[in-house]
C-alpha cells in the first residue's frame, strides 16, 4: 500500500477558494471520485474528488481555510478495494472532475460578462436577465428559486439554484432591483441565454423600484412592506428542535451537491434546515439532525398539524404578503390540540359518513310542553338530551359502535360504560365535555348537565377528567344551520354524531304529504370497527328513537 498526497485539482481560474465542508475523516474509505471537501467561491461551490480508491490517513486543512490548485490537502493510502465500514460514502454522489470544476469556475465569471446593456426609461428601467453561460453545461435542472416576485435584490444576490449531476450552481443577478416574473419554474432544464427573470432596475438618481410596482395598488402588495407602521412584528413560532426553523419561502438555501443529494434522499425540505456552517450553510451533519429529530417527532405523535410526518409531504405555505396585508398570530393551545387531533384522526380513519332524518314533530311538542317545567327547574331543555339519550340506546343495542380498536395488539376493546362527548363551541375553540353514564341518566339531569358543562368550557373551567373518557361524540350544529355535514371521528372513539337543523318537510305518509318537522342526522364512522350495514341500522333506530320518544323510556 503506498501513501499517496491529496491535492487540489485545476480551479478553472478561481485563484483561491474557501473550505466550507470537510466531507471525510481519518481513516475512511473512499472510493475514486468520491467527495473529500466542499470549497466556495463567490459564486459557486464544488466538491473536491478523491483522486483515488483507499483509505484517508489525514486531512490538512479544516473548514475556513484557503486553497489553491496544487494544496495538499491530505493524505491517503491507496487501495483499489476500498471496502470499509464507512458510513458517509454510501451518499454515492460523485464529485466534479477538474474538467467540470474549471467549467463551473469559468461559468462564474462568463455571468458577470452577460450584464445585458440597460434599457432606459427614466428612473427605472425593465430588464430581462437571461442565464449566463454555462460552461460545459447545458440543460441544467433549475432546483431552488431563490427569489419571489417582488422581492428586492442587490447585484449578485443569487436568483435560481441550478445543479447538474456534479455540482450546484447559484446564478446571480447581473442589477440591484426589484424582481418581477419570473420565468422559470423549479425542475426546468436551463440553457445559455433562456429568459430567466424580469426586474425593475433602479438607475443611479432614479426612483425606487418600489414605485414602479406592476400592481396599480403596489403599496400594500410588496413583500415586507405590507404590515402597517406600528404593528408588531409577526410572532415566529417556537422551534420544534435546534434544527427546526419555519420554511422561508424562496428564502436562500447554501448547501453543497452531496448535501442536497442527502437532504433529497431523506425527503427532507432544505428551507426548513437550520445551517450550523460557515454564512449559514447546511452541512451533512445539519440534514441527518434534522431527519433524526422529525422522525422523533413522529414516533411521540407531536408532529405539527402542517402535516411532514411519516412520509406525508409538507404543505408549503406561500408570501402571503405578497397576495395582500396580512396578520399572524399564535394559535391558541386549544387550536393547536384539535388540529393535531383532527388530523391524527383523518390520517388514521377511514370515514363513512351516513346519512338520515328523523322525525322530531312529537319530540318538538313535548320538548316546548316542558317549557314552563324548565322554567321552575331554572333548566333548558334543548333537542340536546334527547339526542344523547337516543345514541345510549343506540350504542346499547349496537355495541360495535362502542368500541376502540387496538391495532397493534389487534384486539377490539369493547366498553360496558355508555358516556358521550358533546362538541361545544367556544370562543377559544372546540372543546368536548364528556356527560359520563347517559344510559343511567333522565333527560332532565342530562339538560343540566350539558348545559353547565358547556358554560365551564366556554369558561375555560373544565377539569381534565371531564373531557375523558368518551365512547362516541355528538356534535350538533343544529341551534346554528346546516343541511347536513361530515364530521370526523374523535378517535380513539369509532363513530361520530352530527345534527343540523331540523326543518319542516313534506313527508309521504302513503296517502298525503304531510308538514312534519325532520332532523338531518350524518353519522361518521370508522369503517375498520364498523360496517355500513351497522352505520345504516344506527341511523335507522335513531331516527325511530327521536320519532318516537316513549321508545327511549323502554
Ligand atoms: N334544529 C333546530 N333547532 C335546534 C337544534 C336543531 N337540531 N338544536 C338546537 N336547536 C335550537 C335550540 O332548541 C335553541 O332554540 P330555542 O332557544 O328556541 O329553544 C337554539 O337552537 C340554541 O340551542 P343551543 O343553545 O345551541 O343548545 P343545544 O343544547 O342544542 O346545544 C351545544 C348545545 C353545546 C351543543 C351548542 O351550544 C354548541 O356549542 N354547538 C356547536 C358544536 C360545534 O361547534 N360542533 C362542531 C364540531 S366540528
């Protein structure tokens, strides 16, 4: 085995470039080609190969220093099987030959030959920026736009990501000015002399690009300028670990090819990658934090409402400010846990929802004959305790619908307690009280009941203990309006109940229509604990319950 020196290869005219990654330690082994350093110039940074297949015996340089054509930068023992154990070559991404280093390093300065001569129209002009020269490349895949219409930018300021199979290049903006279309998109291939962007370029003692908006109102509509004086700056949410940071788009993303190659593997969203190196850069190190602490995330089931968890793509949020004025705000604790839930529920479920109405002109003269009761008892009786005495029935003699599935031990749990959850409107957001032993309750007890639990909800007053330990949940909507709605299930409970407003409505009665007033039921069910045959039988005997209210005495 011979020691064989690693030096820096032909710059393609870069004079001296900086170490911004050092990609192997001692003793790794590498393969011919694979990535050693990542070095910066101004405008490009490239990854230095290994001359060779073998072993590393040392690095001389560290992240910061300078290098030139010809720097050893260390040292290797050459072997043609470099076998080893080495986890971080297994990227695979193979390094730029010198060829398409000095390519790459030419395109930087064929980009500032290309400045297009300005056109004048007085204190601002209209540019179009065309890509530079590539040198040796063409067809480039656009992956990153760095900028969004509107933005504001100084001359250099990197405009589109481009990458080819060995190395990634910035293309930067030949102005200062404010961008305007942009007119290409993330994945198109790119060649020499494509239209790129369009700007509006401040001329030395000209007007600001800001008052050449293309939008007539351009005032409110540029980005970062569109909060009134005097508003305070938007709240950033906290960040969910060191590595996480909310996504900017078209914010700037510096990171090398085996970098992007890596984070592109994991699926993993460069914007929301908190670089740990030089000038922000994401390293390799940053990308597997960042992976490692989302999937920790996941596995306690704490991933944020915006989705990103096991394999669900993010959905990526626009400026918004660029659309209009805006405002952000925290989400109140309540918001955040129904989002997570309803989206946990969602994702695990597979809703059904059946639909019915019930007959309530009976329930609805005996329910107003209570009035003057109510009155002395100083209780409400609303359609409310009708309607949860009607699903204990139900849940009674359809026990299928009061259980939870336990997938992992595969088992059913059934339950021999009847207590229900009512979804109560607050004004810091939904919250479900549980009326626990509905069955054993008289409707009197139960308006009481659910009538001083909504009041503690929307007093913020309720114990934990009274929000758990629900079989099934009615949600109703009736005091409000609605024909009929989906409502998804409160898991680990298997089935949901929604009621809209009852209206009157001709019904057959095999003779005539007659005015009776009906009740819109939609029953959302997970359909692994429930078939539909079930779903159709509940309704159905809801809808005999509620039309027949001595039934529920029975
Ligand atoms: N059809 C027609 N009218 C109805 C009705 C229905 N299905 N349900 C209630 N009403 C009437 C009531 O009788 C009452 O009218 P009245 O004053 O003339 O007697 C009025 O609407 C208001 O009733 P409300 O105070 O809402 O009482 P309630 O017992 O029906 O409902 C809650 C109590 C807690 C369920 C209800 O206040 C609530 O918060 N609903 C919203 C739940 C929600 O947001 N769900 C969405 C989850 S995604």
């Amino acid at each position: 085995m011979s020691e064989q020196e690693i030096k820096v290869p032909d710059l393609g005219g870069a004079d001296e470039v900086e170490v911004i990654e050092v990609l192997v330690s001692q003793g790794d082994s590498v393969e011919e080609e694979d990535p050693i350093l990542t070095v910066e110039s101004d405008k490009a940074s490239v990854e230095l190969p290994s001359p060779g297949a073998g072993k590393i015996t040392k690095i001389t340089v560290k992240v910061g220093d300078k290098v030139k054509e010809g720097d050893v930068v260390g040292m290797m023992e050459a072997g043609g099987d470099a076998g080893g154990s080495d986890d971080d070559k297994g990227t695979g991404e193979q390094a730029g030959t010198d060829k398409d280093q000095e390519a790459k390093a030419q395109s930087e300065d064929k980009a500032e030959e290309t400045k297009p001569a300005p056109k004048k129209s007085g204190g601002s002009r209209k540019e179009t920026v065309k890509v530079p020269p590539l040198d040796g490349f063409d067809n480039v895949p656009v992956i990153e736009i760095n900028v969004s219409e509107g933005d504001e930018v100084e001359v250099d300021d990197a405009l589109v990501t481009v990458e080819s199979d060995k190395a990634t290049m910035e293309i930067p903006s030949p102005f200062a000015g404010k961008i305007g279309k942009i007119l290409v998109s993330e994945g198109d291939k790119i060649s020499e002399g494509l239209d790129l962007v369009e700007m509006t370029v401040v001329e030395e003692g000209g007007e600001e690009p800001a008052s050449e908006a293309e939008e007539p109102s351009g005032d409110a509509r540029q980005e970062g300028k569109s909060e009134p004086a005097g508003k305070p700056e938007e709240p950033k949410p906290a960040p969910a670990s060191a590595t996480y940071e909310p996504p900017t788009p078209g914010a700037k993303v510096h990171a090398g090819p085996a970098v992007r190659k890596l984070a592109r593997e994991f699926g993993a969203d460069l914007t929301r990658i908190k670089g740990s190196g030089p000038k922000g850069r994401i390293l390799k190190d940053d990308v597997q934090a960042y992976v490692k602490s989302q999937l920790q995330q996941t596995q306690q089931g704490s991933t944020v409402a915006g989705g990103g968890g096991a394999g669900i793509p993010v959905v990526k949020l626009p400026d918004f400010s660029q659309f209009g004025d805006i405002e952000r705000e925290s989400m109140s604790r309540v918001m955040f846990a129904t989002a997570n839930n309803m989206q946990r529920s969602w994702l695990n479920v597979p809703h059904v929802t059946q639909f019915e109405d019930a007959d309530i002109t009976d329930m609805e003269s005996f329910r107003k004959a209570q009035k003057a009761a109510g009155e002395k008892k100083g209780v409400k009786m609303t359609p409310l305790p009708f309607l949860l005495k009607a699903c204990a029935t139900a849940l009674a003699e359809l026990p299928q619908f009061n259980v939870s599935l336990d997938m992992e031990r595969k088992e059913v749990v059934r339950k021999q307690y009847i207590h229900i959850g009512i979804a109560v409107d607050t004004p810091h957001g939904l919250m479900v009280p549980v009326i626990r032993d509905v069955d054993k309750k008289g409707l009197w007890e139960l308006a009481a009941e659910s009538a001083e639990l909504a009041q503690k909800a929307r007093d913020k007053q309720l114990k934990p203990a009274e929000m758990q330990g629900a079989c099934f949940t009615i949600t109703s909507l009736g005091g409000i309006g609605g024909t009929a709605f989906t409502p998804i299930v409160n898991t680990p409970e298997v089935a949901i109940l929604g009621v809209s407003k009852a209206a009157m409505k001709p019904v057959w009665d095999g003779k005539d229509f007659q005015p009776r007033l009906m009740l819109p039921l939609s029953l959302s069910y997970d359909h692994r604990a429930v078939n539909g045959a079930d779903a159709a039988r509940f309704t159905t005997l809801l809808s005999q319950l509620l039309g027949d209210i001595r039934s529920l005495l029975l």
